[in-house]
C-alpha cells in the first residue's frame, strides 16, 4: 500500500473511532437489571461489533456442514424462539433423525452446561458437537475452516473481526459465541410486569400464582430454569436409549435426568420434552396434573402431586403466555444477515 | 570490523538469551523396544503376533523443572501437541515463563502432565495447538483427547483389526490427566524416552481395542503410557 494511502487510512480509522465513541453506541450485551451475573466470561472473548456480525453470518451458513444443505439456523429459527419447528426429533442431513428435540437458544450466556444432558461444557464448544454428528451436519471443523479460507467472504469478514484473514478454529467457534450471546429475551411481558410498567390480568396473575407455588423451584426466576438436572416425571421412552445426565456423570442417581429447560418463549417452541413428546401447552398440564411417575421424581414439588382444576389450568396457561418476548422473535438484529452479505458483495 | 567485535557481540547475545528465556530443549522419542518407533511398519508382538501404529499424538502440558523439589524454571507455553508424524513436534525449547527470571539455575528433575489439565477443558475454545482443528477435542461431549494411539493388531477381532485408544476426560471419578516427574541430569538437552511396546504388553489387545470414551479404561491406560516415560541418561 503507498504511504499516502496508508495515512488516509490511519486518519480515516481515526476518525471513525473518535465518531463511534461520541455516538455512544449501544452496547452489545447487557444484563438486564436485578438478573443474576452471566456464566459466560466475557473477558476471554470480548465482543465487538465485526465479530458478532462474522457469528451471525456462520449461523446462518450451510458451509457448515458437509454438503452445505444444513445450517444453525435449519434446526434453530428465530421465529420458534432458535427451536426446531415442528419436529420432535431434530431433522439433520440427508434427513437423518436425531434423537433429541432442538431447545430454544435464548439467554445462553447464563447457561453453565448445554445439552439436555450437560454434555458440552462451555458455550464456544457447543457448535462443534452439531458440526461433527453424523445425524446432523456430518462435516469436521478442520475441513470447515479450509472451506472457509477458500471463500470470497470469509478471510474478510475475519480481517474485520480479528485485524487479521487468519481463520482459526478457537476463532470459528468465538464468533458463534458472541452471536447467541447477543440472543437476550427480557422483554416480555411478565418482564414489563416485574419492571412495574404493565400488569398482569386477573387470569395471568392467578396463573402466576400457581406457577409460583408448582413450578418455579426449577423454572425459577427470572431465567425460568435453575439449570440443575432433574426427572419431571414423564415415563423414560426406551425406544430411543436416551438416559440423560448419568451418561456425562457416571452417577446412576443422575440416570433419565435432563437440564430443566427455560420457559421463556414456551408459546413458541413447541414441541415440548428433550424428546418433543408433547405437543402443546395443555398437554404438558395434563402431565404435570396425572402423568407423573412419582416413583422417579425426586423434586417434593412434584411428589405431593399437582392438582389443578381445568380453570386453574387455563390460567396457567395464560401466564406462560406473558414470556412471549415479541421484540426477541422479530429482532432484524438476529435475523438472516442479508444487509451484512449485500455489503460485503458491493466490496 | 574485526572478528573479535563480532565474536564479542554473539556473546552478549547469548548471554541475554540464555538470562531471559530458555530452558532446556526437550526431546522426546518413540520407542519400540530398543528402536525408534516408526509409523506404518509392522512389528513382531509377542511370540507370534504382529502390530503396526499409525497415529500416535499426546499433549503434555505444565512442564517444569526442579532442582531437588524446588521449581527452578517453568514454560510459558500452557500445553504442546506431540505428533508422531511430525517430528518437529516431539522436539522444542522450553520458553520460560515471565515470572521466574531464575531459569539458569541447575536442575535435577522435569515435572510435566501428559493430557490436559481440567480448568483448561472448561476454558471454552483456545488457540495454537489447543485449537480444536487440531482433532484432540471431543465433539458430542465436551472434552480434550489426551492421546490418540491408533494401528492395526491381528489380535484385535475388529473391523480390519484396527485398535484405536482415545484417551481422556477431565471429570471425576475418570480423570485421565496424569502427573510425571522423571531425575534428569544437568544438560541443555532433555531426552525423554516412551516404550510404546512396553506400555502396549500391558494392555490385552484381544479383550481390549477401543477406547474411545472417558471411563476406567481411560484412565487406566493413561496410567501406563504414563509410567513408561523415561529419561535417557
């Protein structure tokens, strides 16, 4: 580069930097008030604008996978709360069956284990695990990063992230972290509720209520999971030989254990279980009412036994309904990232 | 310029070398027996068996060194990756890390760990040869592969006799990690030898050939690739 240019480049960084501080960006991540402090280290990974972009862009790409058919996104859409639409058990390559259902991605930089069963350790480690299985995108992070290198985007979108084209591994995966650590939902309506600028109907307060007393020692507040391992009650499918949390620690009391999954968005991410047994809100009621095997659970809330009228059980209802977060299912900011791509293009 | 200027100044040089950064080098060397391993070549195992490697990568990790318990020195680099295959790999300095300025100091003995230590494997992703495209991370359960150690055994009634031992995990009770500490003497140069054939009489090929998961098993093995580590004098 000739110096001349070099300077104009110094000078135009300089000024960019100067703008975007007094601009006052907002900032990319930030835990909402009175919630308890986040799990995921942000100090090792620092976000920064470019390089939740560059994780926004893999989580929408199919090069991902072996023969680039699947992406993030095919298991997780935005619109189902990152779940799985409509299958129970998640759909992979060549349309291979899984043999667990797609939790909803939100909140996940709260989220000390991942996995129904708690089997990946920390979040940047967690796209490996769908990136390698044969059920779901069959490819191998080695050969990832080679493809990468060979594309037209990538080695920028790098440059951007990481001031220089080299695409690592430990980078890949970083950049994936900062984008579902950006994926936040605090503004439903029980968070309006609890921030004291709405409030709740006189059925979603009984609801509230209810929950309260049955359901919040594990879909404790304000995260809805205390992210502890438990039964719930529902009979074990030996058909799929899924024993839970025992397979990661060994313990035989943790055997057909599976981390309680967050509540938040529950309107949206059906169908519901580790294994997308149930397929709406009123059977998991029904459940939770007569279905329980009381023999395995070990949570006395759920020993005594649940009794909800069938009124009772609408209210219910109606308050999981007010952790729909509308402003987390419609943010352009976690959508395809069309406007990044176009730009890049013009480049 | 005369010679003598320059010759002055390598001096210093080394001298600021040897003040600042480095250990000894440490090489480590793959043995069959009494000879070098060699990847892809068959050998005689027991009276009329045969046995043949074909990959053979570890990390170790934590490398320090003692003068009678007493830590003189300890490298900077977190952990290196060991590859057979590759035989630059097997061999490097040891860079002192910044805290101890004491790194010429004598020695007696290496302390090192061969696998990854548990606060690393929580760490999330790491780079240079933590990097998980080097393929010593698990996928479908988070973890480092202490050692792969991969051939073909005619005693092994799998799929074209193939043994394939990945060792590792993090977790208690199955804790693969294993701490060595070998007498060495005084030089510049730390040769460590591992008798592969010597931790392989040990293992029964015929009931066990895959060991692909944390567990016992894991654990167990990686006890004797571990006690195997020996200095040459």
């Amino acid at each position: 580069m000739p110096a001349m240019k070099k300077i104009h480049l110094v000078f135009f960084i300089l000024v960019a930097f100067t703008f975007g501080a007094l601009l006052h960006e907002a900032p990319l991540f930030i835990a909402p008030k009175n919630w308890p402090k986040p799990v995921y280290d942000l100090k090792k990974n620092p976000l920064s604008k470019a390089r939740i972009n560059l994780g926004r862009v893999l989580f929408y790409d199919p090069i991902l996978s072996r023969d680039s058919t699947i992406s993030c996104n095919s298991c997780h859409s935005q619109y189902t709360a990152f779940a799985h639409v409509d299958h129970a058990l998640s759909h992979g390559i060549e349309n291979r069956i899984g043999t667990r259902n797609a939790p909803a991605l939100l909140n996940l930089a709260w989220m000390p284990l991942f996995m129904w069963d708690g089997a990946i350790n920390h979040l940047d480690m967690q796209a490996l695990a769908p990136m390698s299985n044969p059920l779901e995108m069959d490819e191998k992070i080695d050969h990832v990063v080679k493809k990468m290198q060979r594309t037209k985007i990538y080695p920028t979108l790098f440059y951007q992230a990481y001031g220089d084209s080299a695409i690592t591994g430990a980078r890949l995966l970083k950049s994936i972290s900062q984008f579902m650590i950006t994926l936040v939902s605090s503004n439903s309506k029980y968070d309006s509720v609890m921030r004291h600028q709405a409030q709740f109907t006189k059925q979603e307060l009984n609801g509230y209520q209810l929950f309260k007393t049955n359901c919040s020692t594990c879909h404790t507040e304000p995260l809805f999971t205390n992210n502890t391992f438990q039964s719930n009650g529902i009979p074990v499918d030996t058909s799929l030989h899924d024993f839970g949390r025992v397979s990661m620690s060994h313990a035989s009391t943790d055997s057909f254990l599976y981390k309680v999954p967050t509540l938040r968005n529950i309107e949206f991410s059906a169908p519901y279980m580790h294994d997308g047994r149930f397929k709406n809100l009123t059977v998991v009621l029904k459940h939770y009412n007569e279905g329980i095997d009381t023999q395995r659970v070990k949570s006395i809330d759920l020993k005594k036994h649940i009794v909800l009228t069938s009124n009772e059980k609408v209210d219910l209802i109606a308050f999981l309904l007010t952790l729909t977060d509308r402003h987390f299912l419609f943010d352009t900011s976690y959508s395809y990232p069309k406007k990044i791509l176009t730009n890049l293009a013009k480049d | 310029m005369s010679t003598r200027f320059l010759f002055l100044c390598c001096l210093w040089l080394n001298q600021i070398a040897a003040q600042t950064n480095t250990l000894p080098r440490l090489e480590l060397k793959a043995l069959y027996g009494s000879n070098n391993l060699q990847l892809d070549t068959f050998y005689k195992f027991h009276e009329n068996d045969s046995i043949k490697f074909e990959m053979f990568r570890f990390y170790i990790s934590g490398i320090t060194l003692k003068q009678n318990s007493v830590t003189v020195g300890s490298d900077s680099n977190h952990a290196h990756l060991l590859d057979l295959s590759n035989p630059h790999s097997m061999q490097f300095a040891l860079p002192a890390s910044k805290n101890n300025s004491h790194t010429t100091k004598a020695h007696n003995q290496l302390e090192f760990y061969l696998g990854i230590d548990s606060l690393t494997n929580v760490s999330g992703a790491l780079e240079g040869d933590l990097d998980p495209t080097k393929g010593m991370y698990w996928t479908w359960q988070s973890g480092y592969i202490n050692l792969k150690l991969e051939g073909v055994s005619n005693l092994c009634n799998t799929r074209q006799h193939e043994f394939q031992f990945h060792l590792g995990g993090y977790l208690a009770p199955y804790s693969a990690l294993q701490r060595i500490v070998i007498d060495i003497p005084n030089n510049d140069t730390v040769e460590i030898n591992l008798d592969i054939k010597a931790c392989i009489e040990e293992i029964n090929l015929v009931k066990e050939n895959l060991v692909m998961t944390p567990g016992e098993a894991a654990v167990r093995i990686a006890a004797i690739i571990a006690k195997n580590f020996k200095c040459q004098p």
